[in-house]
C-alpha cells in the first residue's frame, strides 16, 4: 500500500514538470530553430544575388565583346528599309531609330525599337526585322486609317476607325466626314457602322454633331445650307431605318427642307427652307 502511495505521489510531483518543463524547452527549441532557418535562409539569399549579380556582370562584359568583335566582322547595318509608309515622315522615324551605318545589327534592340516607332501619331503598328548578308534591318509599318476630321477649337484632327484623334499636321488628299462635340471621337465607331450600310445616304453626310445628352445632328450635303437630320439619343439604328424608308417613298431629301427631327418615336417633324 505504501508503495502505490508514494509512485502516486511521484507520479503527482511529475505532473508540474511533464506539464510545463517540456513545454518549455520546445519552445526555446523551435524558437531557436526558426531564429536559425532565417539566418540560414537570408545568408543563402544573399549569396544568391552576389552570384547572379557577378553572373550579369559576366554576361554583360560577354556580350561586350561578342558586339565589339562582330562589329568588326562584318555584322555594321548596312541600311535601313521602311515599308508601308505614307503620312509618317522620315525625320520623325530618323529621330525614332537613332541609327548609324555600320552600327552593330546584333546590338539593336528590335523590342525597345518597336515601341518607340508605334508611339509615332501615324503608326498603328510596327514589323522589325533583321537581314544579314547584307546587314539590313527592314522595318513595315502599318499606318492608322482616317474615316473622319474631327473638329475643335477651330482646328481640324484626323480621327481613325477606332475613334482615335491623331493630334498632328494634316492635309486631307479629299473630303472627310467632319465630326463635331465633346466625345465624338468616340462614339464615331457606332455611327460610322450604323450609317455606312446605306451607301448612297452615307456618302451625303458632310457633318456630325454630338451633344452632351448622347445623341447626334446628322448634316446632309452642305455644311451650311443642307439638311440637318436630329437623330435619337437611344434606338440609332431605328432611327435610321426609319428616315431610309422615309425618303425611299416620299423623297426628303429632294424637297426644300432644313430640319428632319427623329428624337421622338412615334411622330416625325420636318422645316422647310424659307424661299
């Protein structure tokens, strides 16, 4: 009896140690352990990029000397070809690519070179290529296609099919559609697509006005004296097929008109021209 009462005094008196001791001890440990892993973990980091940094290095100085001994052995530009070009000019492509003759071929970086030649107004999209034997670097260029002039502050911006402004020194070769307010650019895609299925309508409109509210004043045949037709701010397309079938049976177009109002669905509103 007495022993089993002192092993369960034993066994008590263990209870605190095997409770909290232990506890302890792994705490140190693992504290201890992780302590370690980072100064491990940061040493190796450390060592990583002193070697890669001294691996670039390397390779720069490589790189170095392979331009400098290629240079040397026939790999100088010879010329520049540029195909697809019409409203982008050669100083501004010149101040773009920033090359001599006999410059290194390898050492063109065809990537930065690119992006530097799509930022021009013009340029929508730019092909580079190198040619070796004879070293030419070919350039193709894919210009922007101009559907309308946009207006504003009494000067003239070509704008392209995709609503963009190109904000340079235009001379238009012919007539453009003149686009006109606040948000025109951008809304010209919808117009354009919407208008152009009636050819012999479409090639009447001379002018575009946008208003604030969303919707557009389409002016006909003259800019001063045609026919300015009011078109919806919602249900474009309606609209238009709406003043088709109009003229296609009671000749609008033909008669001495000033307005054409199509804001409203169920009702129609024309001016007539003072004599």
């Amino acid at each position: 009896m007495k022993f089993y009462k002192m092993l369960f005094k034993r066994q008590q008196s263990l209870k605190p140690q095997n409770r909290f001791e232990p506890e302890n001890e792994t705490f140190k440990h693992l504290t201890a352990n992780i302590f370690l892993l980072l100064f491990i973990t940061c040493s190796i980091a450390t060592g990583i990029t002193i070697r890669d940094s001294l691996i670039a290095k390397q390779i720069e100085q490589f790189k170095e000397q392979l331009f400098e001994y290629t240079s040397a052995h026939g790999f100088g530009i010879q010329d520049i070809i540029v195909q697809g070009r019409d409203k982008t000019t050669l100083e501004a492509l010149h101040q773009k690519i920033k090359l001599n003759r006999n410059d290194n071929i390898l050492k063109v970086d065809l990537k930065n070179l690119k992006t530097e030649i799509e930022n021009l107004p013009w340029v929508e999209k730019a092909e580079l290529k190198r040619l070796y034997f004879p070293n030419i670097l070919q350039i193709s260029l894919k210009e922007k296609n101009i559907i309308a002039l946009y207006q504003q502050q009494g000067k003239f911006y070509p704008v392209d099919i995709y609503g963009n402004v190109i904000y340079t020194e235009y001379v238009p070769n012919r007539p453009f559609l003149i686009i006109v307010g606040k948000g025109a650019p951008q809304n010209l895609f919808e117009l354009i697509k919407t208008t152009s299925s009636t050819p012999e309508l479409f090639s009447r409109i001379k002018a575009a006005v946008f208003h604030p509210s969303g919707r557009w004043d389409l002016i006909f045949d003259d800019l001063e004296k045609g026919i300015t037709v009011k078109m919806p701010e919602e249900n474009f397309a309606q609209a238009w097929q709406k003043l088709i079938k109009i003229n296609n049976k009671h000749g609008i177009f033909k008669r001495k008109l000033t307005f054409i109002d199509l804001r409203y669905a169920d009702k129609v509103t024309y001016t007539i021209a003072d004599k």
